[in-house]
C-alpha cells in the first residue's frame, strides 16, 4: 500500500527526504479518522431508553464523523432513526414535514414541550413533598405538645 502510494506520486513534487516524511505521515499515520460513508447514519436508530433530546445530541454527533452529507439523507436517516413507539410518531403523523429544517422545528418543538412537562412534574412532586414535610412536623410538634402536658402533669 505505501509502495502504491509513493509511485502514484507527481514527479518532481517532493524536494527533499524531510517532505516526503511529512507526507507519508500525514498519509499513513494510524490514529487518523477516516470519515464514515454518509449510508452509516441510515443505521443509528433511538434507542428505547433513550429520550429524543439525547437521540438527537448522539445523532448529530455521529453526523459529524460522516464524510459530508445532503440535507436529504440527513433528513431521511433522522427520520428513519426515531423510534417508531414514540410519542413524537404519534405527532409527524399529523405534520409532515418534508425538509429537514421542518423535521428539526417539530422535533425542537416536542423537546420543549418534554421538558416543560418534566420541570412541571418535578414541581408537584416538590410541592407533594413539601406537604408530607409540613404533615409531619405538624405531627411532630403535636407529639411533642402532647409529650410535654404528660410531663407536667407526672
């Protein structure tokens, strides 16, 4: 392989031993990435337990090592990669959209919507735990006052 590389080489186009070096390194070198064709995002798919705003961070970080693709696969892969017993089906049911940046409003749209709804829960289980909290200090000063009159008493 690096015998085919060096005699595809343009004549008279390294000057000296340190340039060919620099060149055959910057060829061979191990640890360098080769980009992925684009037909690997076809394969990432949501997870089950996995929410939408995570699939979407994890999908558009494996877009990233894919050699450069079109706004159309893009679309396709991310679309064909949300999980089709998800809630967010459900709605592209009712829009479907038909470019990627459509895809994207309606899945920041739902994201939003899933995090309103997560803080909303958070702040009535604070609430429902704040009023088991007063009940039982409520049931603490009474046992205490209760407590007290026995010992005054005895």
């Amino acid at each position: 392989m690096p015998g085919d590389w060096f005699n595809k080489l343009p004549l008279n186009s390294i000057d000296n031993f340190e340039a060919l070096g620099r060149m055959f390194l910057t060829e061979f070198l191990p640890w360098r990435t080769r980009k992925r064709p684009w037909v690997y995002l076809l394969a990432i798919k949501q997870r089950h337990d996995e929410t939408l705003k995570e699939f979407i961070a994890r999908f558009n970080l494996e877009k990233m090592a894919v050699e450069i693709p079109t706004n159309d696969t893009v679309f396709a892969a991310l679309y064909s990669g949300i999980s089709p017993e998800g809630p967010l089906m459900t709605k592209l049911g009712w829009k479907q959209p038909s470019t990627l940046q459509g895809l994207m409003d309606i899945v920041e749209e739902f994201i939003n919507e899933e995090e309103i709804e997560e803080i909303l829960k958070a702040m009535a289980s604070s609430r429902r735990h704040r009023e088991k909290d007063e009940e039982i200090l409520k049931a603490m000063a009474s046992s205490r006052r209760h407590w007290e009159k026995r010992k005054r008493r005895g």
